[in-house]
C-alpha cells in the first residue's frame, strides 16, 4: 500500500495500524495549496508493485500528471484506490479532468477547484458528524466491526463524530454508499464501486483519528485494515470467519455460475459440519436459497438461474450445531447482456444459399455480378409485367359515412312522419 498525504493527524493513526498482511508506505506530500510546490518525482517510486493506493489531503498539481496517469494504470489493471477527505482532495483538490476522475466514483466538477488559501464552505461540512453504517454498510465487510449484528451497531454508536467531512455525491446509481451522518439528513460519507477488475473508495472524512483517541483504537485499526484488505481483493484472507467467492465475476447468460465459500476459526483453519445458506438475488429483486452442508476444506455450489443479464448479489451464512458463526459474507457477479445478432457475425453463406433456392432465386459471389447482370439484359430475362394489387376498405371512407348518416335521418323522418315518435 501507498499513501499520499500531507502531515496531518489522520495520516499518522492510520500509519500506526499494526497488521501483518499490509505494508504501508508513506509518502508525504505538501500542505495546502501554497505556491511553488514541486509535482511529486515520479521517477522515485516504482508505482507498478503496490495494490493499493491511498490519496489524502493532497491537490492533483503536487502529485503532477505523470503520478497520476501512472497511479490510473495500476487501478484499470486491478488495484485499488481511496480518497479521503480534506480540503485539498476530490474536486476542490483539483482532481476533475485528470485520469482519476473517472475511477473515483463521487462526482467531481473543474469549477470547484481552489486556489489561495481560501476554503469554499459550500464544499465542506464543518458540524460533527456521526459516522453509522448504512442498511447496506451493515451488510459489507467494510463496516463490521464485531461479529454479531447488535454488536456491530452498539460499537459505531459508541464511537466519536467526525469533525467534518466533504459534500460529495455518488457518481453513478450503482455506487454503493456503506455509510453516513446519523440524524435525519443522513450525509452520505463512504462510496465504495467496481471498476473492472478494480475496487475504487471515496471517503468524506478526514479525522477518524477522533476514535483513536477516544479510547477506540481497536476498531480505528480495523476499520482501516478491511477498507485496504477489501480494496487490494483481500478480504477472504482477513479474520472474517464466513467468506465467499465467485471466479469468473463475468457470466454469459443461461450459464451456470460456480460459487465457492467456507468458513475458518479464529487461526485461519476451515470449520467442518458446518450448515450453509447460500442466497443468490438478481437484477430483479427475485431471491433463491440454498442450503449445504459444508465439507472440511471449501464448498462449492452451482447458480443455473442466469437468464437475465445485470448484477446477481451472493450472500452465505454459516451455522454450527444451531449457532452462527459471524457475519455474513457477501459477494457477487455479473451477467453480461446477449445480443444473438453478435454472437456470430459472420455471414452464414449455406442459409444465404437454402434462401434464395427457395425463393426461386440463385447465389452467386460478388465478382459475378456484372456479368449476371449482363447476361440479364442481352437476354431479357426482367419481367417486365407489374401487376399492382390495391386493398381498399369498404368501412375506412366517407361515402359510406354519408350513406350511413343519411340512412339514420330517412329512419328519423319516417317515424317523426308516421308519429311513432
């Protein structure tokens, strides 16, 4: 893992997260948008070996095109990519309208950019802010910081507010938000989306160091280790006990889908007699469940009901003797349209051929033609004789309104006359 970012609190706490698995490189960065600042060298680091990458309170200028066409590179071949908030970051950090805009999935605008030292307020929340998972955040690895439901929502409400975050908005509809503000304006604060092979994160805050602080370190610690373990394809590698997977993500339609999945215990060792339900929703909303019986190792199951193309969310729960055995785990694949049209191009010349012998016709290549059409007019062989057939509807016209109108009016007149009326 890279990390850009200023000499602020945030970058410090996160820098202190101790795991194993994850190797943090640090590279400061500037501060603020003062002048005659140089873009980073990008010569100085070999870009191409870190899976993921960590942009914080840093403009666009400071990191110069070439680190940011490099960094763009490694995302669209499969690394990860976070930003998190600051004053210099997102689109007041200038980062419309370089290769970043597109992976970063929060919508990002040329006209915010900030020169000077000023801070435009209509970009930044300055109140407190509470930090809570979405109903859909519950759901995502990300933002499970105890093993049971109840646990997890009793722990992010014991945590402290943010001081603050950016206004962003989700770039697309498929942009998943895993968390935000507590209250009734719910500000959204955490993006998470697919890009490709890819795994990108917009973060809006900028000083969960308040929880390190507050006596909550252990969670500052994993919270920040799932976001990077999820962003690098990581999470079935962490302490999670319930992990599922789907290899290929990509699916033709009416295929069917491997999907793999197992549990471990708190060493990393595969749980056995252990009771699967696997549930499989489509782009329609229908669900199908499933249940295993999972062998030692890993288990693996089949998904057939793939005839409509979109995105398919595969959820596995995990019970042992009645009882479960944490968070669901969650993953899922999608199913690529089908044009039938495409799934050939090329000319099928034997159908071409049954078609025009049935129709009375002949085949022949494209180099014969002027001499078929040649040998058509020496001999006159057109038939010159068109007859024209004309389909007339006898309801669909104006006399037989007029004979209908005036049929009704003799039927009036006569009974007025004879007083039947």
């Amino acid at each position: 893992v890279v990390y850009f970012d200023s000499l602020r609190p945030e970058q410090k706490f996160i820098r202190s997260m101790n795991d194993p698995k994850i190797q943090l490189d640090y590279i400061p960065v500037g501060k603020g948008f003062r002048g005659g600042q140089k873009p980073v060298n990008a010569e100085l680091k070999d870009l191409s070996r870190y899976d993921v990458f960590l942009i914080g309170d840093v403009p666009a200028d400071t990191l110069g095109p070439t680190v940011l066409r490099k960094i763009a590179d490694r995302v669209e071949q499969g690394a990860g990519l976070l930003m998190t908030g600051g004053y210099h970051s997102f689109g007041p950090g200038g980062y419309a309208n370089t290769p970043l805009e597109i992976l970063i999935p929060v919508i990002m605008r040329p006209s915010e950019k900030q020169a000077g030292n000023n801070i435009a307020k209509d970009l930044h929340y300055f109140q407190d802010l509470k930090m809570v998972p979405t109903s859909l955040g519950l759901q995502r690895y990300v933002m499970q910081l105890d093993s049971s439901r109840e646990g997890n929502r009793e722990k992010w409400n014991t945590l402290a507010p943010l001081k603050g975050a950016n206004r962003l908005k989700k770039r697309f509809e498929t942009v998943e938000v895993l968390a935000e503000s507590a209250g009734n304006e719910a500000i959204p604060l955490l993006f998470a989306s697919d890009v490709g092979n890819a795994r990108v994160m917009a973060f809006a805050g900028d000083t969960t160091f308040q929880w390190f602080l507050t006596g909550n370190r252990s969670e500052h610690e994993r919270f920040w280790r799932q976001m990077i373990l999820w962003l690098a394809h990581k999470e079935n590698e962490s302490d999670q006990s319930v992990w599922a997977r789907v290899q290929p993500r990509n699916a033709a339609p009416g295929s069917q889908v491997p999907i793999q999945f197992g549990a471990r215990d708190d060493k990393g060792k595969p749980i056995s007699d252990v009771r699967f339900t696997v549930q499989v929703t489509g782009p329609s909303g229908k669900t199908s469940k499933t249940e295993v019986q999972g062998t030692a190792d890993a288990s693996t199951t089949t998904f057939s009901q793939t005839q409509e193309p979109g995105d398919y969310w595969v959820t596995v729960s995990a019970e042992k003797n009645g009882n479960s055995l944490g968070f669901d785990a969650t993953t899922r694949f999608i199913v690529d349209p089908r044009d039938l049209e495409l799934d050939n191009p090329a000319a099928d010349y034997s159908l071409l051929e049954s078609i025009a012998s049935l129709s009375g016709g002949s085949s022949l290549p494209p180099e014969e033609l002027e001499s078929f059409l040649t040998r058509m007019n020496k001999e006159n062989l057109w038939n010159n004789n068109l007859t024209r057939y004309r389909r007339v509807s006898l309801w669909d016209n104006w006399y037989f309104l007029l004979c209908f109108i005036l049929l009704l009016s003799a039927e009036w007149f006569l009974r007025k006359h004879k007083g039947l009326v």
